[in-house]
C-alpha cells in the first residue's frame, strides 16, 4: 500500500495540500551542502551517530526522503537515523498523512522491509517552545485534541541536542485571508525573540520580519546546539532588504560562517530588473525571490568574531532550467563564492560609496519619536503611512452616495454588529485588527461625515469611509489634517517615485507608501510646521535668510524628481528614506518644484492636451449594449484604446516617459478603470455597479489631462538632469 501510494504521488501536486512543492534539485544541494559544512566543522557527517537531523516543517517530507535516498549505501547506518536520529514536525493534518507514508514508503523500499516512522510529529514547530529554554507558548492546547503517543513524541524530540535543522519554511509574510483564522497569526514567544534581536537592532521604520520565514529562522536559531548547521530555501529578501537589516547584523554576530546562493526569480519587480530576475525555480509556484542559505555555529571559544559571509548569485536573465542547471552542476563545496564585508548599516550586497550620509535626512524615526525640545535633525518632524483599509471592496468607491447606502457600508456595519463569531458566511471581510475592535465590542452608527475623497491610486481619486472602526490602519492620518495642506509619498521600499496631493493617500497610493506633510496637527488641532526649524537653519545657512519653509517644500519636491539623484542613490533610496542634497541656483528648484507640486495636486484642473479622438460603433451591437471594454495603450503608435469603439490618436512620444513605478502615468490611469472581478463573493453578489461605460466621458477627458501632466513633467525633469550642479 505504502510503496503503491509514493510511486503514484505526484509532488508538484502538493500545493493542493498548501504545501509548496521544494524542487529535488534545491533538497539535494542543501543535504550536500549541510553534511559538506558538518564534516568540514565538526569532523561528522550527516549519517554519523548522534548527528540528529529537524526538518521543522516537513510538508510532505520531501527532505527526510531525500535524506533516506542518500544514506541509501549504508543500511545500518540509515537505520539509525530513521529510527533514532531524523525528525520531522508538520502541522497540517493532510501533509502530514502524506509526509508519513512518503518516509515510510521509502524507507521500505529501500530497506526491503516496512517499520513505522516514529519520529513525525503532528505539531506546530513555532509554538513548540519548550526546548528552547522558553516558557512553553500555547502548544499544550493543540495537544489536547492529538493522540498521547504524538505528546509523547514531541517530547522526546525536544530532549535531543539538534545538530542540522533543515527545510523550506513558509514564506509568507501575510497570509491571504482572514476569514479563514490564519492570517497573520502570533507566536507570542518567537515573536517576542524577534523583537528583542532582529527588530532592535533594525532602522526600518515599519518591518515586516515577523514573516513566517523570519519565524523560523528565529526558531532554529535557539533551537540549534552549540555546534550546528541551519539549512534553508526561503524568501530572498533576508540578503539585501531594508526590513532584514537588523536580521542580518544579528545572524552575523551569532554564527560564524553564512553561505548564502541567490537564486533570484522575484516576479514583484518590474521593467529591466524583472526581466533580470527572470523565472523562479520553483516554477512560478512563487512570487518572491528565493536564496538557499547556510547558517555555521560553532561553539564559542574566546572572544566571538564576525561571521565569514560567503556569497554567490545565479546569473541574470537565467531562466528556470538554466537555474537548476547552474545550481546543480556545483556543490557547495566546490562552488566560488564571493567574500562579503558586512557595510556599518548590516546590509551584505549593492554596498556602495557615495556621500549619503553627509546629506540632510528627508525624515526620520529618531526625530519623529523624539520629546519636546530634542534634536530634530531632519526636514520633516513627522511621516508615516497612508491609509490601510484592508477592505477597500467594502469602504471605497466612486460614487459617495452609494458609499453611504444601506446596502453597502451600513449591511456591513450591521453585519459586524450582529455577529457573534468573525466568519466567512456573516459576508465581513475580517482582519486582525476588526477581529481586536470585535472582542472589545466597539460599535458606530453609519456617519456621513466618514467620507472623505482621497487618492487612491496615482491620478485616481475614489471616495472612502474613514471610519475608525472599518479602517484597518489609519496611520498617518489619524492625527493629520488635511485641510490646506500638501502632501508627498514615496515608496517604502523598491524603485525609487514619489507624488504629492493635497488629499489623504492610500497605503498602496504608489507602492507602500511612506508621507510627510507640509503641516502637521496637535492633540487640539492646531496645524503647526512640520519643516523643521533645524532644517531652516541648514537651508539658510547655505543660501540665505530669505529662505522660507514653503520653499524647502518645493525644494525637496524638485531634488526627488531629479533624475540625476536618482540615479546616483538608486541603492540607498530603495534602503533608506530619503535624504537631501544641496544644489546650486536654489531659486531654479524651487520654481521646478513648485510647478511639480502643481501639475500633480491640480492635474484634473490643467489644461487637456488635444488628443485626436475617433469613433467605430459597430453597427452589428445589440442595442443598449455597450462595446467591450480594452483600455490598452500603444507607446510605439501613441494611440490609447478605451473600447471596441473608441481610440484616442495623437499621444506624444514623451507623455510615455512620465513613469511611477511599473507603469506610465496614462497607464495608471487606464488600470484603475478597468471593470475588475470583485474578489470578495458578498460585494460581488450585492453590489458589483462599476460600469466602464458610465465613466468614459469623464475618463477621457482625465487622459487628456494626464498627458499633459506628463509632457509638462518630463520637460522639467529633462531640465534638472541637464542642470549643473555641485
């Protein structure tokens, strides 16, 4: 039954299980590579007795197989380890049936004889605490519904000093849904361990290291003995991101030795590097960059050195068999690598050296949390997010009046209102934070007074029910004003854009996005400058009295579209928040700048550039119909075509260069008209209205705007990259 059951088990079908399937390629490389590292260290290889061996989160126990296969030549040994020596944790019932008699099976084929696996613990590995000299997490719940045998494997796995502990963790850093009572759930031990390493040593103003992977990294880390390995394939963030800068300066002080091979395959980039990034090995069952990852400890001797970071990268534009053909035809032990020198600033690669840090900090967080009266080095005193609904299906809109209707905002607050438990049925879109405010029995009557118009996305404005209860995270404006007052965002992370309003913006307005503000408002709403008086003092300094708070505004406007800048601190801005040159002929930035800052806060109100539109109703459409929708541009022809019966002719070459982000500014413009299948099945069921058709006229004349918007951009940012400067 066993061996019939392996053979006839597809693997790349496990993610029906919500198991990533690990190519045999990636599992062989890490083996080799561990027992490489554990001979060369501690003179012991992976088959040798009291190496004990974790995969903590098993799946469908692709590794422990593949451990098994490998110790194939030597049968007393192998029997060793599967009876004593291998163990393995999973904590979904159904991988974990199969994880079972995989193992079993290829330990009977191979052994010509069939013996239970009594080392397979059904058990959630980031709550099992206990052996890491914590107090136990919440664990003893779960053991509470599984069998006394499986208790009593569990705790004879964590009596064992583990010498490797190696897998494919979870990579997600938030899961997809709510509703289903597993997003973003806490581990309040490792959680806390996170925060106390990784998090305090960190200069990212919000992180995102609690992501599962992180997790186990955090996990393995304690839970391995003085001398031992850690092998992963995880998210290839933890190399170079801003988030894992604190991740990287702790793995560095705690092990000696890191290898790390980059296998690329982020499909979250866009443009040139995308293309760069090419196909991920794991055949796109992924999204994100991945990197396999060796992590040495040895026991401490004397006083602790740095660790030996050693690193290697799969060339670009490689694509996926190219990259399995590359990883597999060298070992680790045989492999090239580059020596890494960690930067002051934690980060391993895209190191560079420029004057950075001579110039004045756009924001920062010391400054930000500073009290009354401290140093506040930087331009702006406060930034922070924009608004994260979590349920936009729900709170945003086009229209405010159908915002408002019972139908809508009021079936939801009813809906939460009325129920006893978050569910999927009760028709809520439920988020942490909601499920928080439920617990605690927080209510609110409808209020018109909740909507307000904001930027959605770039050149989108929608309109959204700011209530305190519905919103997920109001961040920044919950204790900003945006009344007479100017606003710019810029991304978090990842290529550098940025864009300002005089209105409220979105979390995702233009990639995560970051804000600071002209002003900013007290406990008793009073708006106060948010330029910071140590900031006028630089700038005037350096180019006179006369200068105002108003100008550095424009001033700082103009030097983040400044192509030059961006270019020349590509690798610090997509780190770090920005900091601020000074340029020669402060006077002609500002203008720059200025005229920017009007162009993109008033870009409904200036003037359309003349677009040549052109009209083919199909005469054959049945009547009250209304054509397909196709909204697609074409940057070779100039042409934009809203449907089967309307192009707009006449775009000029260079509105096309105009780009935040992944798309040109008329590109935005036309995604965010698009008629979108609605996700959530209760909105779509009840209140799926947006017609394309009903919006054309008026999206039609937004082009024209946006393209001079963008002709008039282009020609400014032309200007300042062929301006002298400093």
């Amino acid at each position: 039954m066993y061996e019939g059951f392996y053979q006839i088990y597809n693997p790349k079908a496990a993610d029906r299980l919500g198991v990533v399937y690990t190519p045999n390629e990636i599992v062989r490389f890490m083996i080799d590579g561990a027992d490489w590292l554990c001979r060369e260290h501690f003179g012991r290889g992976l088959i040798d007795e009291d190496v004990h061996i974790l995969d903590p989160c098993t799946g469908t126990g692709t590794y422990v197989c593949e451990l098994l296969e490998s110790f194939r030549g030597s049968p007393d040994k192998m029997r060793r380890k599967y009876e004593k020596e291998i163990h393995a944790n999973e904590v979904a019932i159904l991988p974990y049936y199969v994880a079972n008699l995989n193992i079993e099976a290829t330990y009977a084929e191979i052994a010509g004889q069939y013996k239970e696996y009594e080392n397979l613990c059904f058990v959630d590995t980031l709550d099992n605490v206990a052996a890491l000299g914590l107090r136990r997490g919440h664990q003893h719940d779960m053991f509470a519904g599984v069998s006394d045998e499986n208790i009593k494997r569990v705790r004879e796995q964590n009596k064992r000093t583990i010498s490797v502990v190696i897998g494919n963790p979870p990579y997600n850093a938030n899961q997809q849904n709510e509703n289903e009572n597993n997003k973003n759930r806490t581990y309040p031990r490792i959680d806390q361990s996170i925060k106390d390493t990784y998090v305090k040593q960190s200069t990212a103003q919000k992180t995102k290291v609690y992501d599962m992977y992180a997790r186990f990294f955090r996990w393995a880390t304690d839970r391995l003995g003085d001398d031992g390995v850690i092998a992963f394939v995880t998210n290839s963030s933890f190399v170079d991101s801003k988030t894992f800068d604190g991740f990287r300066k702790v793995m560095g002080a705690v092990f000696d030795e890191i290898w790390v091979v980059d296998l690329k395959g982020n499909a979250r980039t866009s443009g040139e590097r995308r293309r760069q990034e090419a196909g991920n090995i794991f055949d796109d069952q992924i999204k994100v960059g991945v990197a396999i990852s060796f992590f040495v400890k040895k026991k401490k001797r004397g006083k602790k050195k740095p660790a030996l970071i050693r690193y290697d990268a799969v060339p670009d534009y490689f694509g996926v068999d190219n990259k399995r053909t590359w990883l597999t035809s060298t070992p680790l032990s045989e492999r090239v690598m580059t020596t890494v020198t960690p930067s002051t600033r934690g980060n391993w690669i895209n190191q560079v050296e420029n004057e950075w840090d001579d110039l004045l900090p756009l924001a920062d967080k010391k400054v930000k949390s500073a009290r009354p009266g401290a140093p506040q080095k930087a331009v702006f005193k406060l930034y922070g997010n924009g608004i994260n609904t979590a349920r936009d299906e729900w709170v945003v809109r086009d229209d405010a009046t159908e915002l408002l209707t019972a139908a809508n905002v009021a079936y939801h607050l009813i809906d939460y209102a009325d129920a006893d438990e978050p569910n999927v049925e009760n028709g809520m879109k439920w988020s942490r934070n909601l499920k928080r405010k439920r617990k605690r029995n927080l209510a609110e009557k409808l209020d018109k007074k909740f909507v307000e118009t904001y930027e959605y996305r770039p050149f989108r404005k929608r309109n959204v029910y700011l209530s305190p209860l519905l919103i997920d995270e109001q961040g920044y404006w919950k204790k900003q004003g945006c009344i007479n007052n100017k606003h710019v965002a810029f991304p978090a992370a990842g290529s550098f854009r940025c864009l300002a309003s005089d209105r409220a913006m979105d979390f995702h307005f233009i990639g995560d996005a970051r804000v600071v503000s002209r002003y900013r408002y007290n406990d008793e709403g009073q708006r106060i400058d948010n330029i910071t008086d140590w900031a006028l003092r630089k700038f005037q300094e350096r180019y006179g009295k006369e200068v105002t708070k108003d100008a550095i505004f424009a001033y700082c406007y103009a030097v983040l579209h400044d192509p030059v800048y961006r270019e020349t601190y590509a690798i610090n801005l997509k780190r770090e928040l920005p900091r601020i040159p000074f340029y020669e002929g402060f006077e002609r930035w500002c203008a720059w700048g200025q005229t920017l800052l009007d162009l993109h806060i008033g870009y409904e109100e200036v003037a359309p550039h003349p677009l040549t539109r052109i009209d083919e109703p199909n005469p054959r459409r049945a009547e009250g119909t209304a054509p397909k929708v196709i909204l697609r541009s074409d940057h070779g022809a100039g042409t934009i075509t809203l449907d089967a019966d309307t192009k707009l002719t006449g775009v000029p070459e260079e509105a096309w260069d105009y780009v935040l982000g992944n798309r040109t500014a008329i590109d935005w413009v036309l995604d965010q008209h698009k008629e979108k299948k609605i996700r959530d099945e209760t909105v779509r069921r009840l209140f799926d209205t947006y017609r394309f058709a009903d919006h054309k006229e008026r999206v039609i004349d937004l082009l024209a705007r946006v393209t001079t918007v963008s002709i008039e951009t282009v020609a400014i940012t032309n200007a300042m990259a062929a301006a002298k400067r400093d």
